[in-house]
C-alpha cells in the first residue's frame, strides 16, 4: 500500500530511538500499535458497512425485478383468463341457440374409436396385410431375431439290458 521497505522501516526505527530514548521507545510502540490496531478497526468496519450497504441495495433491485415480472405474469394470466371466460361464454350462448338432438341439457355421446386399430384408414396407398395364420401372438417367429432356439428334451433314461 505506502510500498516502505526495510531500509525506510530501519531507519524511522533509529530515528525514533534517538528521539525518544530508549526508556520512551517502549511506550511509544506500544501506543503506536495500538492505534494502528484501532485504525484498521475502523477501516474495516466502513468497508463491512459498504458491502452490507452494497449488498441491500442489490437485494432491493432483485425484488423489485422479482416484483415487476410477478405483476407481468399475473397480467397475462389475468388477460388469459378473461379470453377463456370470453369464449366460454360464447360457446355457452351457441349451445343454447342450437337446437340439440337430445333432451335438454344431456351431452351428445363421445365419439366411438374405431374397434380395428390395426387397419389402414381407408385411402392408405400402401396397405399392410395381417399374416394369415399366427399361432401364438406372444411369441416371435422362427425366422425373427431374439427367437430362442428349439429345445430337445432328453430322452428318458433306458433300463438296462439284460444279458441271454
């Protein structure tokens, strides 16, 4: 920081001896570093009371941010909900208009799937024929990868024979 060496240190120490004296020189570092201790102290107390100010300051325009982008998303959810409830409405008004094939206030049934997901839709260039006969669907064919080779149980042990 003052960029002092040992040379500059040696000689204030000798200056300070042959002013003082060496009965003085004793009490004069200690008070010396006393108040070297308390000013660093004090400069380390403001430097602390900068950060925590420096930090708050931060905080506070992190919430304010925080704030600004929670108003935003209630904006937009208030701005959704508005054009739900609008269109809602609406298809609340056509439904009453429109004259319904049931009684009143029953639903029309849902739509039915189709029982044959397997088949093309109709129209499909290129359709795919099931196989014709497939004995076990479980289990892979022959000829398809990861299909086990057949296993041939032991035949069944023979007596033994007897001698004529």
């Amino acid at each position: 920081m003052f960029d002092i060496g040992f040379t500059e240190l040696l000689l204030v120490a000798v200056v300070a001896l042959v002013v003082l004296g060496p009965e003085r020189l004793p009490r004069a570092a200690k008070f010396a570093g006393l108040w070297v201790r308390r000013a660093r102290a004090q400069w380390y107390s403001v430097k602390s009371e900068f950060e925590r100010e420096i930090a708050a300051d931060e905080l506070r325009r992190s919430m304010d941010h925080a704030r600004a982008s929670m108003q935003e998303t209630e904006a937009a959810v208030r701005e959704t909900r508005a054009g739900i409830e609008r269109d809602a409405a609406g298809l609340e008004r056509a439904a009453r208009r429109s004259p319904g094939d049931g009684a009143a206030g029953q639903r029309p049934d849902p739509p039915v799937e189709d029982p044959r997901p397997d088949t093309p839709p109709e129209g499909d260039p290129d359709p795919v024929e099931p196989p014709l006969h497939d004995p076990d669907p479980g289990t892979p064919a022959p000829d398809e990868p990861g299909h086990p080779a057949p296993v041939r149980e032991p035949d069944p042990p023979r007596a033994p024979r007897e001698a004529p």
